[in-house]
C-alpha cells in the first residue's frame, strides 16, 4: 500500500453514517456511490482487503470450511452423547458469537466500499445494532442438532458497544432464532477479550463437550501473546485437540492472528501498518528469480 492511497473523507462519511447509511443496507452500497466522492473504483480496488472479504463473500470453499467445522462438531456431540450417562452433568457446547455463528460480511464490504482497508471500530459499533448480519453456513444446523438432543449452548462474546452491548449482543441471537437465546446462555464481556472464567464456571455445572471459535483465543488464553511464530508454536502444542475439543471456523478478516502481526488486536490505519502488513506476506517470499539474475 503506498502512502495515502486509501485516504476518505472521514467526515463526510460519519455524516453519512449518522444520516442512516448503513441502515439502508451496506450491501447496496458500491464504488460508484462511495460517500467520500473522492475514489474511484481503481483506488477502492487496491484495499488489502479485497481477496480475503472476496472470497469469503464468493467462495463455495468458504461454506465448505463452515461445514467441515459443523459436521465435525457435530460428530463429536454424537460421540459424547454415546459415552454420557443421564447422572452426569448436562453435556453443553460453548460457541463464540462473531464469524463463529454470526458473519460480519456486510461490515467488512461496507469498509471497502468506503476504502477503509482496516477494522473500524467506531463503524464495527454503529454496524451491531443494526443487525446486518448473516449466519455462519451450518451453524443454524448444528446448534439445532444440539437443542434436539438436549445439548446446551452457551455463547460466549468480547464486545463493547457501551451500555447497550448485552442487549445488542442478546437481540442478535434472538433476531436470528437461535437456539438458547436467553441471558442464561449469553456471556459478554465488555473489559476483557480473555473467556476463560466463562468457561470455568460453565464447566462447573455442565459437562463441556466442544468449544467453537475464529480464534485460538476463543479455546486458550494462551494464544493472547504478539508473536507471530510463538502463536504458531503453541497451536502446533495443542494439534490434537484441533477438530476433537477445538472446533475452529475460517475467519482471515480480523482475529487475535492480526495482534501476532501488529502488537495489537485492531491496529490504525497507517502507514507504519500498512508496512508491517507488507512485511508480513512476503515472509518467505520466492527470490529465486533475482539471484539467478545478472
Ligand atoms: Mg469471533
């Protein structure tokens, strides 16, 4: 990304926004009709966004990897409910909120078609409560599955909207449907991205089965360290819970893999950034073709 090619006017945007923008629905929204009035299609299209919300906007793939994650889940939910006898605890599954079982697609398209090639989140908090939100392919299915055969679902979320963000967070599950959408299966954190007590304390009482998340961090405390290869080093240390206690969903636009990168979760819109995410994609890069050069 070179300086300043993805710069907006970020006040006539928020007007914008504040004027009802997103409620008319971010997905109507496109190049031609971006606020700022100053980008055009070419410049929108050099966001480094652009290949990843691409693809899981598009991609047959993208489904396919929700599904695997959900029929996996969903066998070892049969294999537990084999192994359990109806003295124990309650079997339950813990699920993350956000492109776990709600997808954020709409957001992220609203970003680029903004320019904005980094997590926003004074719009990632005007865009809650709008409920412009999807599920996650098969995650319906799966917490269907598991409301059937009296399994219980609790979700486990880190926002912060202000006051509001339980009842956002709770009108969301609800306005979806899903199962267990009460505020006895809803657990926000607003001051911490760190889950463990939640699990803790449900563990308690119930039988836990499966966790599910976009992060590592949604299963470990652990994977909450701003290193690229030490966070790669502890996934391989906990490998085989991956598809057994783990159950991990596609999720390449934001996640605790971004802090590994850049020191932090939601890194600014800089330069500084934009290099470091250079940097990043081109570990390893092939220089064959130059040393074979001259
Ligand atoms: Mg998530």
């Amino acid at each position: 990304m070179t300086s300043g090619t993805l710069k907006i006017n970020r006040r006539a945007f928020m007007t914008s926004m504040v004027a009802g923008g997103l409620t008319a629905g971010v997905n109507a929204r496109s190049p031609e009709n971006s606020i700022s009035g100053q980008l055009n299609e070419i410049e929108l299209s050099r966001n480094p966004l652009l290949w990843t919300v691409a693809w899981s906007n598009t991609a047959a793939e993208f489904g396919a990897l929700c599904h695997q994650a959900f029929n996996l889940a969903r066998l070892r939910v049969d294999e537990a409910m084999e192994k359990h006898s109806r003295s124990e605890r309650p079997l339950a599954v813990v699920t993350d909120v956000d492109n776990t079982i709600v997808h954020a697609g709409s957001y992220w398209s609203f970003l680029i078609s903004e320019g904005i090639d980094f997590f926003d989140d004074e719009i990632w908090d005007r865009w809650i409560p709008e409920n412009l939100i999807a599920l996650v392919p098969g995650a319906m299915d799966f917490l269907k599955y598991c409301e059937y055969h009296g399994v219980e679902i609790f979700y486990v979320t880190n926002r912060d909207q202000g006051p509001r963000t339980y009842s956002y967070a709770l009108n969301q599950l609800q306005y979806l449907n899903l199962p267990y959408s009460d505020s006895e299966h809803l657990v926000v954190f607003r001051e911490s991205s760190d889950k463990t007590s939640a699990r803790e304390r449900i563990g308690e009482s119930h039988e836990l089965i499966l966790l599910l998340g976009d992060n590592l961090n949604d299963f470990k405390r652990d994977y909450y360290v701003a290193d690229v290869e030490e966070r790669r080093a502890l996934m391989e240390r906990d490998r085989a819970e991956i598809g057994d206690k783990f159950i991990i969903l596609p999720n390449a636009t934001d996640g605790h893999w971004v802090r590994a990168i850049f020191g932090e979760s939601e890194p600014a819109a800089t330069d500084e950034n934009r290099l470091k995410l250079l940097a990043a994609a081109t570990r390893g890069a092939w220089i064959g073709a130059r040393s074979t050069q001259g």
